[in-house]
C-alpha cells in the first residue's frame, strides 16, 4: 500500500491516512483545515463522524400554490427578479426575489448583507429550500437556501444535515466541506466488523454517508443504529478488558475492626441514616479484601455521601494507609476539604487540601508529606492528585463525579506508591437507574443512599411560562431585599456554546436592566477559567444577589444563602439535569423555591417538567425520565453521570438493546483473542472511543 501512495503524483486517500492530518490527507482542502479545526475536526476520520444533531426535511417539492405556511418545503422556481433594498439606520439590508411555476409565486427573502444577490438572475431556474411564512396572500420563503435546478445539492432540495457550529462557520460551509471530505474518504473506510458481526445493520462507509447525507429521512435511523453500535461495543469493550486487567490485581487488606468502626461512628456529630450505614458496612467489607474494591456510591445531593466517605477515609487511615479525595474542580475540591475535614477531625485525622494554585512552597511540602506517608487524606482536584503525587501508602481513593473520573487517571493513580492497588470509591449525585447501571457499570458494585437525612426542606417547584415573567423577577427581587440569593439558568441552544453564551449575557442585560437595585453575576463556559471561578468565589462570598449561569453551575457549587432556582426554557434540559440544577438550592435553612419557565405545549414535554414538580427523589425522576424519553435524545450524557456517549442513546430503549447485544459480542471476541491481536479495526475503535472519553473528562 505505501509502494502505491509513493508512486503516485496526486495524493490517494489509504485507510491509514483516515487519521493524518486534513492537510496531509486531503491537500485540496488545506485552506479549510484551520475552520475544521475550530470544529474539533483535524483527521478525515473525526470528520466523518462529525454528525450532524438534526436534519431538515426539505426532500419534499411542492409546487408554489400548495405551500403551507410555518413549515419547512422545497419548491423548484424560476426567479423573475431580483430587488436589494439597503439597509437604514439600525435595520439591515433585504434581498427580495420574486419567485414563480407554472402554479404560482412567491416571495424569497434574505436580511443582511450576504451577497444574495449576486448569485441570483432573473431568468435562473433554482431550488429553494426554507421555512415559509404567508405575507398577505403571498408565501415567503425567510432566508432560504437555494442552488441551480437539475443539480444535486447538499442544501436544497433533500434531508438536509445541520451540524453544530462554532463562531465564523456557516451552516453551508460546514456542510460543504464535510461533503468534500466524505465523497473522498467514505472509499477508503474500513468496517471493523465482519458481515455476521453486526446483525442486519448497514456496513460502515453506508451507515456514515446516510448519517450525513440520508437520501431520505427513513435512512436515518438504521445509520444512527449502526454507529451507536459501534460506540457501544468500544465502551463493552474497554469495560471488559478493564475488568480482565483487574482480575489479576492485588489489593491491600485495609482491615477496620467492628469496635473500631463502632469509635468512628460514635464520634461523628450525628448518627447515619439506615442507607448511610448500610453503604459504611459494605465499603467496609470490600476494603477488608484483597480484591480492589471499585465501588460506586450515589445519592442525591445532601444525602451525606461525604459523610461516608470520611468514615470510609478515616477507617482507611486507623488501617495504616493513606488516602484521597478528589474533585473534578478546584471549587469543588475546597467545598470537599470545608465539609469533610471537620468530619476527619472529629475522626481523628487531618485532612490535606492539595491545589495547583497553592505557593509552591507549600505545595512541595504536601508532597513530600504525602511521599513520606506522613499526610493521612489529601483532598484536591484530579489533575493535582494524580500527576503529581506519589503516595507512600494509598489505600483508598475516593472520587467524586465519577463520571469525569477517565481510565488515564485511574492508571496514574494504580501506578503510585506500592505495589499494591488502592481501592476506588466513586460518588455521584447523579442516579443511576438499574437497567442502565448493570448495562453500562456492570464492572462497578453499587451501594445506594435515598434516605435523606433528618429535617430536610422539601423544594417548592413551579412551572411557569414566559408572561409570568415581571411577578418571577419581582420575587426575585423580594429575595434579594431579604438577603437571599438566587440562579438564573438559561437556555442551552443546541447549535452552539458560543450561542449559549451570547444568550447569558443577553439575558444579564436584560435582568440588569429590569432590576437595578440587584447585583448581577455572570458565569458561562466560554469564559475564561479564572473570571468564571472568581464570579462564583464571588456569589458564594455572598457579594451578588443574582447569578446567571449556563449548566457551568451544575456541577457543585454549594451557597447554602441560595433560596431560588429560576431555569429559563426548561424543555431543553434533561430531567436529570433540571434535578442537579434544583439541587444547587434548599441547601441552608432558608424556604426554597425552583421555577421552571418554559412555553412548551408538547404533551410529552410538559408530562416531563411535571415530573419534576411532583417528585423531588432523584431515582424517580431518572425512571420517569427513562419511560417518558422517546427516540432523539439530543442533549446528551455528558452530564447524566453515565459514559459520554455521542451517537448512542441511553434513554432509547433499541439502544439498550443494541449495548446488550455489544456486550455479548465483546464477550465473545475478548474470549478467543483476548488482546484483539487479529482485530486491529476493533483496537481502534476502542481506542478512539477512550480517547473522546478523555477529552470528555477534560472538558
Ligand atoms: P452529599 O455529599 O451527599 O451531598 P453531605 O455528606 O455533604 O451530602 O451531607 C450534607 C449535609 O448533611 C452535611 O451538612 C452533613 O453534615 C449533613 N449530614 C450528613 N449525614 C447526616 C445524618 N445522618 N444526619 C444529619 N445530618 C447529616
Ligand atoms: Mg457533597
């Protein structure tokens, strides 16, 4: 194969160079490779599964006299001319073509200087392909596509792919562009799965071309099928050559006698809750064997999963060996060491806030204490824990968000200190619903807190529409007069975070402007780390009334002064996130209250919000949500506390399917080659799969 691309003039695209870089590989396209990148396109693989999060149906042409207003159509004109009106004062520019067939006609329209004009003449026969409006009698076609007539069009005229921007790409240009790069790679994929492999799926190249480019709606989703499989098999995969590494894996016993356990309990300022000790006992249990415990324990927030924890850390450190916690986040990391080192004191042992903003000084202390075995705990963020430490004794790590706790970071800590592995407690106050837990952590046992512990506010939910609006600010403002505060979440807009972000600032003007007297904070992920992590430093010091936020907040930031939860346009989120989100209230003494605005009429949608008036126990929501989500769940897993996966569907219950069927595949190929030797496409996909992953955790 190399003999042949070296013989060659012109650059001929190998399965191999799928993964070179878009200029080495496609040099046609050098000119596009710094846009791509912007995408997170850099190889013509990452290209092809660049997939789109939605298509336009505009395969069907309708004659002009039969448009029907508010839908998307396709019709074939002729355009009778073409008018620009310039723009005046604050408003823009407008194209206007008048359009006509043999049925009728009808108006186009473009806003803005977009240079329509130059590509339209009278006379021209075109496909126009957009959302129609009726002006008078007249339907409009606002902002359409359009290409000549009799050519094939990736914009007009069929399914037509939208994919996710970011600033300074054009829907078409993306579209464009990733049309060039499959009609040259699509020849050249391979399948990594054998015809009697993958069921009655399509092959790969098939599957991708009409994930892209469908030649109608129904083709889409056999190829959604096909690839979701694919990503399903490389998480079976890795999960069960993870647990084949481990099998041959030695822990310590961390022995923690009964009347020991019984002086740490005794010594804790409250007693557990039946779950609390239930979890105690079975940590307890699994640290006493030589088997590594991977264990994860979820309860919803507030339910004192750190309170296991420190039982957990300090029963750890009465055994004779150290251990650690950590946080996705540096604020995380301080608000773990705030509330679980108090608890270690009373236990006994010191606990050690580790950060990468530390003097360095005092950060080379740390380590040598902890190299020396002489620090017991270490709390600190990931990356600090465990790049840079080497732990004399590590007997137990305990990780929150385990979601965002990759394979890389738990082979950085297996390397550390002795020989011996430590073993794993992962919190999450995402729940997990069994079906998914046993499909997807069937390599994790699972202990449980529902109970939360005594004299808990209950949250007051409402749902609420947009013209509640002014009496929602007012309260706001009546809380703020009464020294609360409160988070205004706005919507995620799936095309983009940067729109995302554009909608906060948007929606900060605007509240600023409607409440002067406030103090309004700001906090969204295109900002860069240090301003968002001082805002919210800020609002949590109590020097903002107000803060309006992107999901960024989801994640555990913990004002116990926080009374009010507003989420805007609800709909868009997922109940587990509307769950997390209203778990960011009702953590003080203070009455608190979640709104949830939307202005939603979908049955389906509105059953789902109502679900979150109705119940405040986070498993239920996760099984109601489970039952109510249909197919196209397009927000994602990223933050549902389950592997980030990017085609297939948790909550499609095919998809289920489709990972039990993966797991039983992998089982049998891990079975007759265990190190995949003969299957180098299999390696890959796994590989490629936790390498998003990673990139996942990063984010
Ligand atoms: P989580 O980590 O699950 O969010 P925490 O362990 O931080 O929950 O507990 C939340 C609060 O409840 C803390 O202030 C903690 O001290 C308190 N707490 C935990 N367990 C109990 C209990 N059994 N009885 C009373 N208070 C408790
Ligand atoms: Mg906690």
């Amino acid at each position: 194969m190399t003999v042949r691309t070296a013989t060659l003039a012109t650059v001929e695209l190998t399965p191999e160079s799928l993964d070179h870089s878009i200029r080495a590989a496609l040099p046609e396209l050098a000119r596009a490779a710094a846009p791509l990148a912007r995408l997170g396109i850099g190889t013509p693989r990452q290209a092809l599964f660049y997939l789109p999060f939605r298509y336009d149906d505009f395969s069907e042409l309708r004659p002009l006299g039969e448009l029907v207003p508010d839908e998307k159509q396709s019709a074939v004109v002729r355009v009778v001319d073409v008018k620009v009106e310039p723009g005046f004062g604050r408003r823009p520019q407008r194209v206007i073509a008048h359009l006509a067939d043999t049925s009728g006609s009808a108006e186009a329209i473009w806003f803005g200087r977009r240079y329509v004009e130059r590509r339209l003449e009278p006379g021209d026969e075109i496909v126009v392909s957009g959302k129609v409006a009726l002006r008078g009698w007249r339907p409009q076609f606002v902002s359409p596509e359009f290409s000549p007539a009799g050519h094939r069009s990736v914009h007009t005229g069929r399914v037509v792919p939208v994919y996710r921007l970011v600033g300074g790409i054009t829907q078409k240009r993306v579209r464009e562009l990733l049309a060039r790069v499959l009609e040259r790679a699509l020849p050249v994929v391979v399948d990594p799965l054998r015809p009697e492999e993958r069921m009655d799926l399509p092959p790969l190249a098939d599957a991708l071309r009409a994930a892209h480019f469908p030649e109608e709606a129904a083709d889409v989703p056999a190829a959604l099928d096909r690839l979701a499989f694919d990503e399903l098999l490389a998480l079976q995969l890795s999960l069960a050559q993870a647990r084949n590494a481990r099998k041959g894996l030695q822990a310590a016993r961390l022995v923690i006698a009964p009347d020991e356990l019984g002086s740490l309990l005794g010594a804790l300022p409250f007693e557990l809750t039946g779950d609390q000790r239930q979890a105690v006992d079975q940590i307890v249990t699994d640290l006493a064997s030589d088997t590594p415990m991977r264990r994860l324990l979820q309860g919803d927030v507030g339910s004192g999963k750190t309170a296991v924890a420190a039982v957990a850390l300090a029963g750890a450190v009465r055994a004779g060996w150290q251990g650690a916690l950590m946080a996705p986040t540096e604020i995380l990391a301080r608000q773990h060491h705030a509330g679980l080192a108090p608890l270690l004191a009373t236990l006994g042992v010191r606990g050690e806030f580790l950060s990468g903003s530390l003097p360095a000084a005092r950060k080379r202390a740390i380590h040598a204490a902890i190299e020396a075995g002489e620090a017991d705990v270490v709390i600190g963020t990931h990356a600090v824990i465990s790049e840079a430490v080497i732990f004399r004794r590590l007997g137990l790590a305990v990780v929150d968000e385990q979601h965002r706790f990759g394979v890389a970071q738990r082979a950085a800590l297996q390397a550390k200190g002795t020989d011996l592995e430590p073993h794993l407690l992962a919190l999450t106050a995402t729940p997990i619903p069994r079906t998914l837990a046993l499909t997807f952590y069937g390599d994790l046992a699972i202990s449980t807190i529902r109970e939360l512990p005594p004299g808990r506010q209950p949250i007051r939910t409402e749902l609420r529409d947009r013209s509640a609006m002014p009496r929602i600010e007012a309260f706001l403002a009546a809380e703020a007069e009464a020294g609360r505060q409160s988070f205004v979440v706005v919507p995620l807009v799936a095309e983009s975070e940067a729109l995302t972000a554009a909608s906060a600032e948007a929606e900060v003007e605007r509240l600023r402007a409607a409440l002067p007297g406030l103090r309004i904070g700001l906090v969204h992920g295109q900002q860069p780390a240090d301003l968002r992590n001082a805002t919210m430093q800020a609002f949590a010091g109590g020097e903002m009334d107000l803060l309006v936020a992107t999901t960024v907040i989801e994640v555990g930031i913990d004002v116990p002064n926080a009374s009010v939860m507003l989420v805007e346009d609800a709909e868009r989120f997922g109940l587990a996130q509307l769950h997390q989100l209203r778990g960011r209230v009702g953590r003080g003494p203070h009455r608190s209250f979640c709104i949830l605005l939307s202005d939603a009429t979908d049955p389906i949608v509105r059953q789902r919000l109502e679900v979150m008036r109705r119940l405040s126990d986070g498993f239920e929501i996760a099984e109601s949500d489970l039952r109510l989500r249909g197919a196209g769940n397009l927000l994602g897993t990223r933050q549902s506390g389950l592997p980030p996966l990017r085609v297939a569907s948790l909550f499609e219950p095919r998809h289920l399917r489709l990972a039990q069927q993966a797991g039983e595949l992998a089982g049998r190929l891990l079975a007759s080659d265990p190190h995949l030797s003969s299957r180098p496409g299999l390696v890959q996909l796994r590989d490629d799969f936790s390498a998003a992953e990673e990139e996942g955790d990063a984010a």
